[in-house]
C-alpha cells in the first residue's frame, strides 16, 4: 500500500471515529457535527445543526438582518437612528465584531471595544458623556431589564430628573441643562438662568445686582426672604411711612418717587415741581417743621378776611390766578350753583382775566345762557326766548334736545307716523355750522323724490302726496281701485305686479312704476296659455267666459253650453286630457288644445266593427269588402256584396227605448252576446223583402 493512500484511510477513519463519539455524547442533546462549539444560554433553543440557518447564510458569516429576524426592538432603533445600533453599527454584521457565539454556554456574548465596558467609547451612541458623567459607572444609569428580567442597555431616559432628584420639585421644569452643566451639579449658569422662573422676577435695577448679593456665598437658593423690600433693604424712614415702599419707589430708581400718592398733602400742580428738601427740613426720620397748614409756606394775598383754610377754594394746581376749588364746593353757595357740564368748565372760561376785577366774580353777568354761550342759531329764535335757552336744552348737553315730539306738535309741522323716528338733520340739515330749523317748504317734494314722474301732474296740484299717502307708511297708499275693482286673487296680488315696467320699458331706461295707461284687460298681465285658439276663429271667447279672478281653474264649467258637445254617459268621467291632449309648439312652448275641429265617435274611438271582410246578417258569414257600417243606411235590401252603410239608421225597434250607447256596448268595448244576436236579427228583419 502506498504510503498516501495510507494517510488518507487513516484520517478518514480518525473522522468517523470523532463523529460517532459526537452523536454518542448524550449531554448535547441533538447531533451536532458541524459546530465549532456549545451556544451561549440566551440563544440554546438554537442549538443543533438543523438551526444553523436561521442565524449563519450559506457560505458566509451571520448577516444582519438574521440577528434582527428576532431582536426586533433592535431594528426599530436601527431604522430610526437612535442608539449605539442605529448610529455607529448601522448595517454592520453583528457577529465578530460585537458579539461573539459557540464559546459555552457561560460565555459572555457582548465584546466590548477598547478592553472593556468601562472602556467604552459612549459618543459611539450618540451622547457624548462630559464631566461628572465620565467618572460614573455603566450601571448607575443603565438599570434597565428586559422582558426576561436581563439587564438591557436600551431604552434608557436621558433626562437629568431619571438619575437625579430634582431639589425644586418640578417648580422649574425639567430642562435642568438649562441652569446646570455636566461638570457640577451645583454649578448653575447664572448667565443664562432666567430669573422669571422662580418666584420673585427680576425687573429694573435688580436686574443688575450680583446673585451673591442676595443668595450670599456660598450662595443659597432655596429659602430667601423676599416677602417685602426690607428683607433686603434698609428702611431710612425706619418705619415711619410703613412697609409698603413701593407706593413710593419702584424698582428702577430708588431715587425716583414720580407719580406717588403724598401722605396728608397732595402734590398736584406747583407742589409737584418743589423739591423735597424745600419742605422736609429735618431729614427722613422726623415730620417737617413746615406742610400741615398752607400759610406756613404761602403767604396770604387776600384783602378779606377769608382765613387759613386756603384749600376751601385753592387745590395746589392753580394756586396763581383764579382759584379752581370755587367752581366746585364754593360754588354751591352762590347764586349760579354749577350743574351739569358746568362743573367741568375752566374758571377763566367765564371769569375771564380781560374783565375788570369787579366784574370778574361778583358782577358777572349769568342770567342768559347768551352772556356766556354763543347763539348757534344765529339769531333764529332771539325774538322768542331772549337768549334764554332752556326752552329746548339744559346745563347737562347741548346734545340732545328737550324739543321733542310732543314740543313739535305746536308748530306748523307735527310730527306723526314714521316722520317720528326721522333724526333732525334729516329735515334741517346738516349741523355744520349750524343747523337750520326754520324750514319754509313743508311739501312732501321738499324732503322725499316723486318716483312717480308726471303721472300725477293733477294729483300732485290739488293736495300732493297725501291724496294717496300718509305718514305712516309709504306703501300704505289710500287708493280706491273704484274704476278697475279688485276682485279674489287680485286682492292680494302686489301692486308691482301690475304697475311695474315691462321688460321693454326697463330696457328703455323707464324705472318708475306705471300708474296711466295700464291695461285693463287680461292679457295685460296674464300670457295667454291657450296659445290663441279662442281668439283666432270663431266663436270668439275672453278669459272671463272660462276663468274667474278666485282661481285660474275652472270649478264649474258647462261644456255642452260653450262647446255644443254635451258630456254625457261615459264621457263624465273621463279626464279632460283624455280628449284634450297637451301639444307642442312650434316656438317650443307647450299648449293643451281645446278647439279639437271635429266631434265624431271615431274621431276618438276605433270601430269594432270594421273588419278586411263584410258579414252577412242572415247567415252571420262576412261577405265581400264592408265601408264603415256606421257611416250611412244600408243601400239596398237584397243581401250580397254591395257595400253596407250605417247599420244604427234601421234599428228603429232598438234605438225607440233608449238612446243611450251604453244600452248596447256596455263598458266601451265589444257588446254582450244577447244584444250581438238581437243586432243581428234586427238588421235581418230591415233588409228582408
């Protein structure tokens, strides 16, 4: 033997030896013949070599997506991006690299880069960890469990409040990065910390103060005073003027006390421009020596004793010139008490500086509304009230007027109807300048257009518009429709309806309705439906022969009196479209026709008895060819081909009882047996010799 053919045969019997010492190991559960090595716990459902394929592709390593086939929550991060997975490894191999598999079934299966957990590189996840983060172990913040109670890396809350007890209760949210940084927690960015969170904002010259100044170093920040500004600042007035100092100050200027209200003395008009100092003489602690009486600072001008209660007549806003305080309580004590709008007037508008001293308060002039207001009328009513306004106005407004309606009804022009909801100007113009109240023309034309035109030339001459309106309402009219009486429909029909322009006249330029030369008759108004059938031959009808102004439909018509053709029998009942069918025009309007132009039976009915062939009466054979047996008598009595007429003329003996059709063809079809044969032996009998 060869000695490579003895090598080979004893590899291969190596080979069969290892392999049925791998089926016979009883600890591995199935034969494995393949596999370099025993699978880690996680993954021991996959043990055998019938499982291969679900995690390695032929020929290859284990793909991607077979790993993801089952860890599918990682396949959600990977596809959004987030994540260790979805970042660094997206659509990376897991095994090899990361993950190692077939080292036990203790083996770990993570292999981490860079010799180990603690080693890793945590910006590979996307959050960099900086300052105090990098010094912290994986497992204080990675504390997670998976489904099977396995501690898993995923999912795991970024925001700072997972890991850290938020020492403000949630009172500032949690975007703690806002106000803190990674380096120390209890460093806060002071720069960017928006002090409108917390509960004192930060307004005027507090912006400015250093934290230190209130929070201290090293600072604090839960537990400041801050109820009242003395919890910071000292009070120079110790407690003299209270604890409310911003009815003084505000918190842009200490300095600054514009626009607060001064305890005891107001500060309007010239005390405002004083300077403080002028009056508090003795500091900030201690009451001014001068203040509580005006005569500490002013000296008295008057010549009358009028006394020290200066304020009685002066406020401190004028205290040069003419006291304002005498228009309001002073001046209920004269003779001219201010009511009204009066109060609000400036002294000087009546004790005018230009008058001499002994007219300017006593002696001025006050009787007449006219010795202080214009006359706005320019003269219109001096002759009647002598200046004296009241009449139609009070001290409360010019606007409005106490010359109402009732007051109207004494003039030339009571007001009545809708003329009492007209505003004033309507009828006296415009105010500016003035309004004109004596108004010469009282004609309705004066005031309101004729939409009439000339039509009512006479009318208009004997007594205008009242000869048809009135006041309370312009289409409430007085017209009495004597010569054309409005009878039913009419009634109640518009007026426009009749009296507005026709469509011709509007396309002429005409507006106003037409009240002359309206036609009278029907076709005036009303388009003729009937498409002129009763007015094109004779006899000649009007509408009023057929209709009535109640209603367009005929209630009670007599048909035999106006047509001649008498409805009786079978013809009551039928429907008047049964004869009267509804045409077309050649317009494309659509008419029923009522003048027909014949009367006959078979203008209507088809004939039962006509038929290709004749039948003989005797023998009841049809012989020969038969006309209409309606249309004439017979013509001879011997019975053959000759041509038969009209059968009905001979039966004397049927037709003597009744006259009616029906008697004979009942229900407007073939007559009943007994009267076919008793026809039959009447006509046999009429042509026999």
């Amino acid at each position: 033997m060869r000695p490579a053919l003895a090598v080979l045969l004893v590899g291969a019997l190596a080979l069969v030896a290892w392999l049925a010492a791998s089926v016979a190991r009883p600890e591995h559960g199935t034969a494995q013949l393949l596999s370099p090595g025993r699978l880690a716990r996680a993954h021991a459902e996959l043990e055998g070599d019938e499982n291969c394929i679900r995690c390695h592709a032929s020929g290859r390593q284990v793909p991607q997506q077979r790993c993801l086939s089952c860890h599918d929550d990682l396949g959600a991060r990977i596809r959004a991006g987030r994540g260790l997975h979805g970042t660094t490894y997206r659509g990376q191999a897991c095994a090899g690299r990361c993950h190692v598999e077939h080292r036990g079934v203790g083996a770990h299966l993570v292999r981490w880069p860079s010799g180990g957990m603690n080693a890793f590189d945590h910006a590979d996840t996307g959050w960099r960890l900086e300052g105090a983060h990098v010094r912290a172990e994986c497992r204080q913040c990675h504390r997670g469990v998976n489904a099977r109670g396995n501690r898993t890396f995923l999912d795991t809350d970024r925001r700072c409040v997972t890991c850290h007890q938020d020492i403000h209760a949630g009172r500032l949210g949690t975007a703690c990065q806002s106000c803190h940084d990674q380096t120390d927690f209890r460093h806060a960015n002071r720069r960017d910390f928006s002090h409108d969170q917390a509960r004192f904002p930060l307004r005027g010259a507090h912006r400015s103060v250093e934290c230190a100044e209130c929070h201290g170093t090293p600072p604090r920040w839960l537990g400041i005073p801050f109820t009242t500004c003395a919890s910071c600042h000292n009070d120079p007035h110790d407690g003299r003027l209270g604890a409310q100092c911003a009815s003084c100050h505000n918190e842009f200027s200490w300095a600054d006390t514009r626009g607060f209200t001064h305890p005891g003395l107001s500060l309007g008009g010239g005390h405002q421009g004083v300077a403080c100092a002028t009056c508090h003489d003795r500091g900030n602690t201690q009451a001014p020596s001068r203040g509580a009486r005006c005569v500490g600072c002013h000296h008295p001008v008057h010549e009358a004793p009028f006394g020290n209660q200066c304020e009685s007549c002066h406020r401190g806003i004028a205290w040069f010139g003419v006291p304002r305080g005498v228009g309001l309580a002073a001046h209920a004590r004269t003779v001219f008490p201010l009511v009204g709008e009066h109060p609000e007037v400036p002294c000087a508008a009546c004790h005018r500086a230009e008058l001499p001293r002994n007219e300017r308060y006593r002696g001025l002039a006050f009787e007449r509304c006219a010795d202080c207001h214009a006359d706005v009328h320019d003269g219109e009513f001096a002759s009647r009230d002598r200046g004296e306004c009241g009449a139609c106005h009070t001290p409360h407004g010019f606007h409005p007027t106490t010359f109402g309606i009732a007051e109207h009804a004494s003039t030339r022009f009571p007001l009545t109807g809708l003329h009492t909801a007209v505003a004033c100007a309507g009828c006296h113009g415009d105010a500016r300048p003035r309004y004109s109240l004596q108004v010469a023309d009282r004609a309705c034309a004066s005031c309101h257009e004729n939409p009439h035109g000339n039509q009512f030339r006479r009318e208009m001459a004997q007594g205008g518009c009242a000869h048809c309106h009135d006041a309370t309402g312009w289409t409430e009219t007085r017209v009495a429709h004597t010569t054309w009486p409005l009878t039913g429909r009419h009634a109640t029909a518009p007026c426009a309806g009749c009296h507005a322009p026709s469509a011709a006249e509007r396309a002429a330029g005409r507006t106003e309705n037409r009240y002359r030369g309206v036609p009278r008759d029907c076709a005036g108004c009303h388009d003729d439906v009937h498409a002129g059938q009763f007015r094109s031959s004779e006899p000649l009808r009007e509408c009023a022969d057929c209709h009535v102004t109640s209603a367009f439909t005929l209630p009670d018509w007599d048909h035999a009196g106006m047509t001649g053709f008498a409805l009786d029998g079978r013809h009551q009942a039928v429907a008047c479209a049964g004869c009267h069918a509804t045409e077309t025009l050649r317009n494309g309007d659509h008419s029923v026709r009522y003048r027909l132009g014949y009367r006959a039976c078979r203008d209507c009915h088809a004939d039962p008895h006509a038929a290709p062939e004749g039948r003989s009466a005797e023998s009841a054979q049809w012989t020969g060819a038969a006309q209409d047996p309606h249309a004439a008598r017979l013509a001879q009595a011997s019975l053959g081909p000759a041509a038969v007429i009209d059968p009905h003329a001979a039966l004397s003996s049927m037709h003597a009882g009744s006259t009616d059709v029906d008697a004979i063809h009942g229900a407007w079809g073939e007559p009943p047996e007994d009267a076919r044969a008793r026809l039959m032996r009447e006509l046999a009998e009429w042509v026999s010799p």
